[in-house]
C-alpha cells in the first residue's frame, strides 16, 4: 500500500493559501503561538522539508469547519492600531494671509 505524499506548494494549492501563509503558520504552529488545529501536522521525513499524506490532509479538512479554514488567511478586523504619528490623515487647506 502506498501513500500520496504532499508537498508544501501542493498543500498550498489545495487549502487555497499561498506557500509563504503556510510555512508562516506551520512554524508559529511548531512554536506554540496558535493552536496546533489550524494545519495538518506534517510528517518527519529527516529531509527538512515537511510533507503531509494525502489521507492526513483529507481527514483534518473534515475535522475542521469552513470558517476554521478562512480564519488563517484573513487578518482580524478588530485588531488595535498602532501607536504613532498620523501620516495625511488630517490634511487642510494652507492658511491665506490677508494683505490688506
């Protein structure tokens, strides 16, 4: 029995993503910093580069909803702004001096 394996731009192809999103998400996965849900795991295959089989990919698709899907590539809406200095948000009209 053989398995399918995917590579990273394959993956990419078949979530909708593009390869940066996915590796940008894949390594804040391995770090901790979101929830190990938002990818397939990838398999160790002591290359470096990770791949997934075409079985795994299918079953974490049905595992997860539409929106759990969406939630990757689109930024939050409510996110705060940043601090600083407004940049030609506030532009008026040039003073006139009178000469007169």
């Amino acid at each position: 029995m053989t398995t399918r394996l995917i590579t990273m731009h394959q993956l990419a192809d078949i979530l909708g993503y593009t390869p940066a999103t996915l590796k940008t998400n894949l390594w804040r996965m391995r770090r901790g910093d979101i929830p190990p849900t938002r990818l397939p795991w990838p398999l160790a295959t002591g290359g470096g580069r990770p791949v997934w089989t075409e079985e795994a990919v299918e079953a974490w698709k049905k595992a997860c909803t539409a929106t759990e899907i969406e939630d990757i590539r689109l930024p939050k809406k409510d996110a705060p702004r940043k601090p600083g200095r407004p940049r030609g948000s506030r532009k008026t009209a040039p003073k006139q001096i009178s000469l007169y």
